[in-house]
C-alpha cells in the first residue's frame, strides 16, 4: 500500500474533483464527518466553521490518496477501516474528514480530505508527516494481512514520481531521472575502482560530486545530469555513496586525489553552466573574465560542496586590495602637513568640522567628487556614505600628545 499526500489552501478543487467522480458513478462516499457529504457549499460552509479559529494558517487542508496492490480483493467496510486507522496513525482521528473510494483504476484506492484544523481550534502537525505515514501504512499492512511494500528506505531504486510519470506519458521519453539510473547501473556492472567509475560517467554526461573533508573523508554523492542535481537518495539505495564505495573498493588515502579533481571539474562545470544562463546580456569579455574567475576559485576547494561566490577569485581580491591602497593614498596617513590640501589649520578645522557633521547626520555623497574615487567608485557604487571613506583626522589632544613626545624624543 502506498501513499500519496498533499498539503493545500483549500478544499474547493479536491472537494469538486471527487464529487464529480461520485456524479459519474466511478467513485462513492464511504465515510464523513459532515452533515451533508453529497452537497460542495453545505460542506465549505462546515469547514470554514472550524477554520475561522485559525484565519492566518494558509495550509490547511489535507489530501491522501490511499493505493492497493491490484490484487488485493477488499470490502467496503474494509477499506473503511483502513482509511480510519490511517487517519487516527496520522493524527487526523478527530478532524473534519471526507473519505471516497473510487473505481476508475486497475486497482483499489481511496482519496481522503482532511481539516487539519480541530473542531477545538488545534492543529495537526505536519512535521515528518511523510515519515509518519510511511510507518503507518507498514503497520497497517500487518494488521490486515496486505501485501507488504517495501519501504523506500529499503528501496535499491527510488520508483518514479506522479508528475515523473505524467511528463513521461506526455514527452513519449524517460525521465532524466531513469536515464540516470541507468547509466550509473551500466558502469557498476563491471565493478570499477573508483577513478574508472568517475570517468566513465563524465563520458556518458554525468558530473559526479562527492561529499569530500578537507580530511579527504567522504560522507556523500551527488550526480549532475542533463541540467539537474540528484542525490543519490534521491535515486535509490544502490546510488548512496556506501554502496559507490562498496562496489568501487573505495580507499580514502588512495583515491582521495581522484575524487578532489572530479569535484574541482563539476563545481566549475556547474558554476559555467549558471554562468552563462545569467550572462545572456553580457559581453563576451566579461563572461570570459568571470569563468576564469570561476576555474580558478573551483581549483582551491577543498571539499567540492560550497558554492562558488561570483567574482571570487584572486583577481578581484587584487583589485579590492588595490583600491584599498588607492584609497588610503587619497586618505594620507593622518599627520598634520601630509594631508594633501589641508596645510592651513583653519582649513583643517573646517574639514574635522564637515566629517562630523556628516557622521551625525548620515549624509551620502558622490565617489565622483572625491579625488582618487573613480575606482573604488565603481566598485561599491556611487551612494555609501562619506564617512565610511573621510581620512583619518587626529583630536586637538592627540595631536598635543604627539609634540609632547618628539619633544622627550629630541
């Protein structure tokens, strides 16, 4: 038995869907907590009753969809007693619910809508309500006597999802997903170490990113394919990084630099890709100017997870630092006579003067009016505050100390 569960805003569509289906005569109701199950307003009427006690929660509305295997010959009343277990398993045991059993599949299935909402204004939790389930659905298999799924936990292959399916039947291809599995089931059929394991899939389009410690510890894997990034829980148990490592007759020491290149080549493979779906509009020097950035921050990771922060690398951290050393050119060091423009006292007091006042009052100006600023201007924009760049201006008393002490000194 599996389940398929949606969390929404409202009962409107789900609530029109099932009824539809009970008009056609391929669905009937089996259960409900409603006064009146057979009409949409009088049931949206019920449930705004209890939702008014919660008027800012956007998600409350629950829908399941309970699916048996195709052989699975069952009653009613069983299936009545099945979705109530569930309900009571899930925390639902005493909310508005509406349970439909429809006969438009080749197998038996149920769709159950739920207030999360409870008459007394408490709410259902929604944490690890996937988790959850799965753990009912289990037990309730034992308890009536089903056939037993396997967990997805105990999974070799993640089975396909709804709208997996959906796009497979509409493209007439397979999923970027399955294509995957496939590929990554071919090169471990012939039991490969690991550096023919990564190579052999780069051929094949796949970009291979492990979870690598600066220690060269490996604790995960990734697979890029066709523009998307899987986990390899994502694909199935056989395609998590214990059973690459198994199959591959993994050693940390050996194969540590192996797998640090194949996530310098992925991180860049990636970062290109992001790239150049931003850079439309950029020239062709700065798309140039900002991979070679990019090539040359994904050579030093250590570990292949981070992501690569655009305009990294070492040639910006040069022009930061030379506009730094710009700036403190135009700045001076601080001393009286060395300032540039500021010899005479009374001009100095007016500068001191004119800082103040822009630190008190927060004002921005211009880089353009500033000499030496075109750089830095460029750099940070053309509105930060005055402030955050003025020269540093010693106090009376500072500078009374500083003759005191050429004087001890002379």
């Amino acid at each position: 038995m599996t389940a398929d569960q949606v969390k929404g805003k409202g009962f409107k569509g789900a609530l029109s869907y099932n009824l539809a289906k009970v008009e056609k005569g391929v669905a009937e109701v089996l259960a409900s907590t409603f006064s009146r199950d057979d009409n949409a307003q009088a049931f949206l009427k019920e449930v705004n009753l209890v939702r008014i006690q919660r008027p800012n929660l956007a998600k409350y509305f629950y829908h399941t969809s309970l699916n048996f295997p195709v052989h699975e010959d069952l009653k009613d009343e069983q299936m009545k007693a099945i979705a109530r277990d569930y309900l009571q398993a899930m925390g639902f045991g005493d909310n508005q619910h509406i349970i439909f059993r429809h006969y438009d599949a080749d197998h038996p299935h149920l769709h159950i809508l739920v207030n999360r909402i409870g008459y007394d204004g408490s709410l259902v939790s929604d944490s690890n309500d996937y988790k959850r389930s799965e753990q009912a659905l289990r037990q309730l298999e034992k308890q009536y006597g089903l056939k037993e799924v396997i967990s997805s936990k105990e999974a070799k292959e993640r089975a396909m999802t709804k709208s997996e399916l959906e796009m497979m039947k509409r493209t007439d291809e397979p999923s970027a997903k399955l294509k995957l599995q496939v590929l990554v089931k071919e090169v471990m059929e012939r039991k490969p170490d690991i550096q023919t394991f990564i190579s052999k899939l780069e051929a094949k389009g796949v970009n291979v990113l492990f979870n690598q410690a600066s220690t060269g510890f490996v604790s995960g894997i990734s697979y890029g394919y066709e523009g998307l990034q899987f986990k390899g829980a994502h694909l199935g148990n056989a395609y998590k990084w214990q059973a690459i490592k198994t199959g591959t007759g993994y050693e940390q020491e050996r194969d540590r630099t192996a797998i640090h290149e194949a996530n310098t080549r992925t991180i860049a493979h990636r970062a290109e890709r992001t790239a150049a779906s931003e850079g439309n509009g950029r020239t062709a020097g700065q798309r140039n100017t900002q991979a070679n950035g990019i090539r040359a921050n994904a050579g030093h990771a250590q570990n292949g997870t981070a992501p690569i922060p655009e305009g990294a690398g070492e040639l910006q951290k040069q022009l930061e630092q030379s506009n730094r050393a710009q700036l403190a050119q135009a700045a001076g060091s601080g001393h009286e006579g060395n300032q540039p423009g500021l010899s005479n006292p009374k001009d100095r007091s007016q500068r001191k003067g004119h800082q103040q006042g822009t630190q008190q009052s927060g004002q921005q100006v211009g880089h353009s009016s500033l000499r030496h600023s075109g750089l830095i201007g460029d750099l940070l924009g053309v509105n930060d505050p005055d402030s955050s760049m003025a020269p540093v201006e010693l106090t009376q008393n500072q500078r009374r100390k500083k003759k005191k002490k050429r004087g001890l000194s002379h």
